[in-house]
C-alpha cells in the first residue's frame, strides 16, 4: 500500500478489537531461538514488522511457519548467528536476536543499527550490559561481535530503564550461569509478555513488571508450545484517540485497559467519556476537548508511542496545552504535517506548545 485516501467529515463510531502486541511479538519470535523445538505464538499481528522479523530468524536457520495470527518458530537447525545490516536498517528490532544467540550459541554478531528517524536510539546499555555478564563484545566493520562460552549471572543497574536493552538482558540472563539482577529494569506490559513466554520455556524469572528483575540461569531451555501475545495498547490507544477526535463512541476490545491508565486518565481530563471494562474500553465525546498537558515517560508514565496521537487531539482542543517528549529525540516530525492542516503547534526543543484551533 503506497498511499491511504481519507475522506473526512464522518463520524466514526463502532467496535473494534486489537491484535496482538507488534513490540511483544518480534521479541517472541527472537526468544523462540533460544531452544530447540518449534515454538507456537498466537495472536501476533499481521504487519510487516513481522514478516522481518520471520525474515530474520529464517536467515539464521529456523523454520518459520505462519498461518492467520499464529506462528511457530522452529530453532531446531539454527546454524548462523548474524543479523545483517542489510534486516537491522530496515528494522531495529532485529537487534533483539542479540541476547538470544549470544545465550544458546556462545556467539553473536548484529550489525550497528544506523541513524533511526525518531532519535539515535543507540545500544550502548545493551553492550554495557551484556558486558557485565561476561560477554567480549568488540565492533568489527560496523557488526557488534559478541562471544561468551558461557554468560554468568551479575547485577547489572541500567542507566535508563530502556525496553531494547532489559530484553536483551532478560534473554541472555536465562541461560547464563548463576543469578542476575537487573535494575532500573523497563516496566512496559510487553517486558512481562516475553518473561511469561520464556518461562513457558522453562526459564526462572521474578520481578517483571517491577524496576528489579531476578533471574536465576538454567542450563537449557525447550520450545514454548502456545503462547498468546498480550493485546496491543498502543493500537488500542490509537482508536481511542480517533474516537475522541471524531465524537464516537467508539469501543476497542482485545487489550488490558490497566496498560492504559495514564492515557484514560489524560482522556479523561480533556473531557473525554471512557467507560472503562474488563477487556475494553468505550469513548465519546460531546462538544470541545479541553487542553491538557502530557509528557511521554517510560512505564507506566505516558507512552511515547502514543505522544502524536495526543498532541493531535490538543491540536483541536479548546485551549493551550505542552506536550513534552522525554523518551525520544526528535519525536515531533509529525507535527510539521499537522500544521499544514491547519494546526498551531510551536516547538521548542523536546516541548511542544499546542494552541488548540476549531477545526483541521
Ligand atoms: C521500544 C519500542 C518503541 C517505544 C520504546 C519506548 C519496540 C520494537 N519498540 O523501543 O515503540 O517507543 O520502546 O517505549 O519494542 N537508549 C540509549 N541506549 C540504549 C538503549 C536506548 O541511549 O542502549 C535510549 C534511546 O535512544 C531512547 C531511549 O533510550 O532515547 C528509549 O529507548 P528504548 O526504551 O530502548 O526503546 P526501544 O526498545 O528502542
């Protein structure tokens, strides 16, 4: 799809149900090469990142098969441990396969990722990190080359509680020697989906979902045979701003709205309507939002992942507000475009001040 026409002026109201975390799932798929046997993921989402990541593993020897939202990862015959730069520029993530090879094969190599568009997202506590286990890394032509015959556990304090640099972490952990403590650890619901998902491969873990992460190291691991991918918030997020946008109601299903709180609440503050239940929640809106201030922080602070969608409901709201972006560099491109629709957004370093207009 090169391009998506939209016709405004509609309202938009109905149900809608999510699927399955894209950030949990291509962690999922780099996990599953921690053992051999096939491991089988549900609910993972049927995007493109996806298909790289499949790409991926493939390249390094799994059997990938995939039919409707499931797919099973078999790292039976896993006889390569690279990540070329040709699959990590075209998607970050691929790095996660890092900690996983380095754990089950002793060995390795993922090539830098480049300049990224949101920020320079460096690795550098990924490296640091799996460092403090024993790891040698070096960077040979612009691949990190990473050996270690056997991770042994450490406490390791992260600088900043980067969700890349705790999964990395968290997989090597699992098979290293000994216990591992890693601290200031990523709290997001995702980080608890990949410690749920290899512990169903037979890994020792505590704390996930909490600033401190224990992890006691096993010798082997097994396939995982069924796990299902925690329901993406972020899409969730995305259909209820459209829905306050547009006036709804408009009900998405699929996902833990706990996994949410501090984007209801800010919803909630500008007027919105949100009825929240079990496995869903329901917007409206009557009349003009009301401007409210947001700053993107790791979890459970207001995700950064869900700063432009916000800032475009500001952009139409009945008053000034500031968005703040903490967890990204260069996070606002967007709003340029915004602005030649008619918005009034002024930036000012990682601040944005959003004038709120009638209409885009
Ligand atoms: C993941 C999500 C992304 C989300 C982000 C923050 C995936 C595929 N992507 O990205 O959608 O926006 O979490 O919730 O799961 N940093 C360093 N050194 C490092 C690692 C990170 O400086 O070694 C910096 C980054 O440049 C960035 C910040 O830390 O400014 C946050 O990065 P991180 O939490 O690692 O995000 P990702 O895992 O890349």
């Amino acid at each position: 799809m090169r391009s998506i026409l939209v016709r405004g002026g509609q309202p938009l109201t109905g149900e809608v149900r999510v699927e399955g975390a894209k950030n949990s799932a291509l962690k999922l798929i780099a996990a599953a090469l921690m053992a051999p046997g096939a491991s089988r993921i549900r609910n993972v989402p049927d995007i493109a990142d996806v298909s790289l990541m499949a790409e991926v593993v493939a390249g390094l020897g799994a059997r990938v098969t995939r039919e409707d939202h499931s797919i099973v990862v078999d790292a039976s015959h896993v006889d390569r441990v690279e990540a070329p730069y040709e699959m990590v520029s075209r998607m970050r993530a691929s790095t996660a396969v890092l900690g996983p090879l380095l754990a089950r094969f002793g060995e390795a190599r993922v090539a830098m990722p480049g300049g990224c568009a949101i920020g320079s997202r460096s690795i550098d506590m990924h490296i640091a990190g799996l460092e403090q286990l024993g790891a040698a890394i070096t960077v040979e032509h612009g691949v990190i080359v990473a050996r270690a015959e056997r991770l042994t556990g450490a406490a390791v304090t992260l600088e900043f509680p980067s969700v890349g640099a705790t999964e990395n972490l968290l997989m090597a952990a699992v098979l290293a020697e000994g216990e591992t403590v890693i601290d200031n650890a990523a709290r997001e619901p995702e980080i608890s989906d990949l410690a749920a998902f290899l512990r169903a491969m037979g890994a020792d873990i505590a704390g996930e979902g909490t600033p401190e992460i224990r992890v006691r190291g096993v010798s082997e691991l097994h396939a995982a045979d069924d796990h299902a991918v925690v329901g993406d918030r972020i899409e969730a997020g995305t259909f209820l701003a459209a829905g306050a946008l547009c006036g709804g109601p408009v009900t998405v299903t699929g996902f833990d709205p706990h996994h949410l709180e501090i984007v209801l609440a800010k919803m909630r503050a500008a007027g919105v309507s949100v009825e929240q239940g079990e496995r869903s929640v329901t917007v409206s809106v009557s009349g003009r939002l009301a401007p409210v201030d947001v700053q993107t922080l790791p979890f459970p602070g207001f995700p950064t992942d869900m700063q432009a969608q916000f800032m475009t409901m500001m952009a139409l709201a009945d008053g000034t507000s500031v968005v703040t972006e903490n967890v990204f560099e260069n996070r606002f491109q967007f709003a340029g475009e915004l602005v030649r629709m008619g918005a009034d957004v002024h930036i000012e370093g990682h601040h944005a001040l959003v004038r709120g207009v009638h209409a885009l």
